[in-house]
C-alpha cells in the first residue's frame, strides 16, 4: 500500500517523511487552503530531496486550475504527478503533462467516476461546501463497496494514525492520503505522529 503525506511546507517535513518511507509527498498550489505553498516554497521542498536514496514522488494539489498553469508549474517545481481536486473535466486530466490523481468529493453517496478515465489515479475524500479537501473529516467507508475497482484508489478524509489499522483492513485502498492526522497545526507535521504512523504501518 501506498503512503502520501499531504499538505507538506518545511523541507524538514518532507525529508523526515522520506526517511520514514513515504512513497508521496503533497504540495498544495490551491491559494485558499492553509497548506498552500508558493512556487517558490515548492522548489525548496523538492530541492532538498534530490539525492535522498528513497525520495517520495512529489505531488502537486490543483483546484480547478487550467491545464496550461499546472503544467507550467510541473516544469518549474519539478512535480512528478499531479492531483486535481476540483470540478475538472476529463479532457483536461488528458492535457496533464504528467500522471494525474483525480480527487473525488464523497458525500451521502459515492461520485460517478467512469467519466475520468484519464486519471492514472482516483482520491476519495469528504465533501465539504466550503472547500475542496483539507477537512479532517471522515466519509463513510462503507459506501466504497459497492464501488467497482477499476483502477488504483488513494483513501483521504479525516485519517488518523488511530484509524490506519482499521482504514487497511475494512477498505483496502491501494494508498492512504493523510494531512491533518500527523500535524501540529495546518502544514505543520507533528514528527512524533510522522514517525507514529509508519511505526503502525510496518506492524500491520
């Protein structure tokens, strides 16, 4: 199973993930969150894991941006896959330069997701009307049973590192996304939890 940290800002942040194994690093390009990072903060993050002998694959958070922007912004940080996690349309999934990761809002039922067959990726989280990811809340899992794997899915929303055993064993995605379940405060990671939550993923 895949690991992504998201929401990452410090370069201390993201080399202690990819010395703990992570597999994915976040980077969030979308201006309203609290974890938003400038282009200038994104190529500092990604500078400081060249070389690392396990460096995660970066990912950079998009929300309804044109395709023309993300991937100007591939080319100047250096993104390995991007995440779009907006209304965007499957066409312009198509126009990414590099893979994508289609972000999906879940609500009282799961999204139609057949019409984004360009996404390499999908990324179920929790819908909030307010914002578009970042909500530190969980959906129900339940609702992913009925859902036809057709392809490989990250699990976002609320995870803790309490909750992976759980997450693992009840949904078995092929990743997890987490945020807010290893920070101090919005983009700063708590390395106590960082190193907690691998620690619980090598057990299981």
């Amino acid at each position: 199973m895949k690991i992504k940290i998201c929401g990452i800002t410090r370069e201390e942040d993201a080399m202690l993930c990819a010395d703990e194994g992570a597999d994915f690093i976040g980077l969030i390009f979308a201006e309203r969150s609290k974890r938003a990072v400038t282009v200038e903060r994104a190529r500092a993050i990604a500078g400081s894991l060249q070389g690392h002998r396990s460096r995660p694959k970066i990912v950079g958070v998009f929300v309804d941006e044109t395709p023309r922007a993300v991937n100007e912004m591939v080319d100047a940080v250096g993104l390995d896959l991007v995440q779009l996690h907006g209304d965007e349309s499957d066409a312009e999934c198509a126009a990414m330069s590099v893979p994508v990761i289609k972000g999906m809002r879940v609500g009282q039922s799961l999204p139609e997701t057949t019409g984004h067959r360009s996404a390499s990726w999908l990324l179920f989280d929790t819908l909030d009307s307010r914002q578009s990811g970042g909500t530190g809340r969980r959906f129900d899992w339940s609702l992913l049973e009925s859902w036809r794997r057709d392809r490989p899915f990250f699990l976002s929303g609320g995870l803790t590192t309490e909750d992976i055993a759980r997450a693992m064993s009840q949904v078995r995605p092929d990743g997890i996304d987490i945020a807010s379940g290893v920070e101090s405060s919005p983009g700063i990671k708590d390395h106590d939890k960082v190193r907690r939550l691998f620690e619980r993923l090598r057990r299981s």
